[in-house]
C-alpha cells in the first residue's frame, strides 16, 4: 500500500514538472512567432544592424529557447537538473503533507480509546497497522511492547522514529545534490565560454572590437546564471522540507510519549492502584 501511493505520488509530480519544464518553453518560443498577414511591409525590410547586433553572439531573440541554446552544452545537464529537482521538490510536497503523516482524526480517536482504557494490545495494533500512516507505524512499535517497563516502550518508539525519518527524508539527497552539482556545472560553462570566445578573438585579429569580447563574455556567463536559477530554489526546498520533517518529527515524539504514560507497565501499575485500594477501605 505504502510503495503504490510512493509510486502515484512519484508519477503525478512527473507530470506536473514536465508541464512546468516544457510549457515555458513552448510559450516562449510561440510569442516571438508571428503569423504572415500581421506583419506589414516594414517587418520586412531589413533593418541596418549595430556592431553589436551584427557579432554572432548578440541574441536575436530574447525567449527563454534562445538563452538555452546560446548558453552551450551544459545548459543541457543543468536543464535536467532542473527537471530532476521539479519532480522530486513536488513529490515530497505531496508525501510530506501532515495530513498524510500525522493523519488528526485518526491520532485523536486513537489516544482517546487509549486513555479511556477502550483499546486491548490487539486491537490497538491492528488499528495502526490498518492506517498505515508514518506516526501509525511509530506507534506500533511501542504497542507491541504493552504492558512493559517505560523503558523498552521508549527504546521501540526510537526504533520506529528512526525508520520513520529513513522514510521521510527520502529523495531529499537529490536535492541537496542538484543545489551543490548545478552551480559547478555552470561555473565549467562559464570557464569554457570564456576559453572559447577569447580564442576566436585571438584567431580573428578583432583586438579593439569591444562588442565581440562582450558578447562572448555575456553568453559564457549564461551558464552560470542557469546554475545559480537552478541550485538556489533546489536549497531553498531542501531546507523547507527538513524544517517540516523536524516539526513532524517532534509531533511524534510528543504523541509518543504520551502512549508510554499509558501502555508502559509503570502507568498501568499507577493507574490500578485506586482500583486495589477501593475494597479495602469498603471492607473497613
């Protein structure tokens, strides 16, 4: 159950970083694009071009395909790097929601039952296993060490937490990895831009000609601006989902310990002391 729902998860964030990744790009590209009966005679008389607009490195269009295919080779690495950190940004979006960790109509009527004393070991563990939650699966651990001593209740609580976070910080390393990997790929973008535009200025005999070296420069630094574009939100959603598992984790913790102030063998002790007491002083 728990790998089907990974899996759909998985899927629809595919889907929706490819809308994301692809549409930009079709609009951009379809908005420099004019129809033949727009245009009027102006539009096609040739315009006297700059030096600038002359070099063959000055854009001619200023669409988001344009600035990819100037930027080089590697734009097209940090391109999937972009992809790859779409899909599992929104795939942890979706597996991380607290309503799907810490479902509340579930922990509620299930710590109610608890402390009303309405729930047996069986019972109360086929109830966590039949929601399947990550905070179920905690707790399951520790009912399956009811009515023993506080301190193997907690040791079995750790055990699951930590399978728990395992879980939950699944595929956060990707994005931690794009956020380190993108701005390097960039930066060798840039090195190799610049190598090359300073070798056609040097094999041209264009020293003087500060529009060529500009160009250059400008589509070398194209790559690490793409980098930069990519690792800077693939941090930014690599720290929001730590600080969301942490919160998580300590919504857990809580409700963790208040299963070992019922369950444990020390609570269960307390809690029959009054019912002992009881008799004696009736028989009194």
């Amino acid at each position: 159950m728990r790998a089907g729902s990974s899996k759909l998860y998985l899927r629809l964030a595919i889907l929706v970083a490819v809308a994301s990744f692809v549409l930009p790009v079709v609009f951009s590209r379809s908005s420099v694009a004019q129809s033949p009966g727009d245009r009027s005679a102006a539009d096609f008389a040739p315009a006297p071009k700059t030096p600038a607009e002359a070099s063959p490195t000055s854009f001619s269009e200023h669409n988001l395909f344009s600035i990819l295919k100037a930027g080089g080779v590697l734009m097209i690495p940090i391109g999937c790097c972009s992809f790859i950190a779409l899909v599992f940004a929104f795939e942890r979006a979706i597996a991380l929601r607290t309503g799907r960790v810490i479902p509340r109509p579930f922990v509620k009527r299930f710590m109610h039952q608890l402390h009303e004393d309405e729930l047996d070991r069986d019972t109360a563990l086929e109830l966590c296993e039949a929601n399947g939650s990550p905070v179920a699966q905690v707790l399951a651990h520790g009912v399956r060490k009811w009515g023993r001593p506080a301190v193997e209740v907690e040791q079995a609580l750790m055990d699951g937490g930590e399978r728990a976070v395992s879980g939950l910080r699944r595929y956060l390393r990707v994005l931690n990895a794009i956020a380190t990997i993108s701005p390097l790929l960039g930066l060798q973008g840039t090195v190799f831009g610049m190598i090359h535009s300073f070798n056609q200025i040097a094999a041209s005999d264009a020293m003087g000609k500060q529009e060529l070296l500009a160009g250059g420069i400008s589509e070398a630094l194209l790559t690490t601006a793409g980098g930069l574009t990519v690792a800077i939100p693939a941090l930014a959603a690599y720290l929001f989902f730590l600080g969301r598992i942490d919160r998580l984790i300590m919504e857990i913790d809580g409700l963790g310990q208040e299963l070992v102030h019922v369950i444990s063998a020390e609570a269960i002790a307390e809690n029959s002391k009054p019912r002992l007491a009881r008799p004696k002083r009736e028989a009194a």
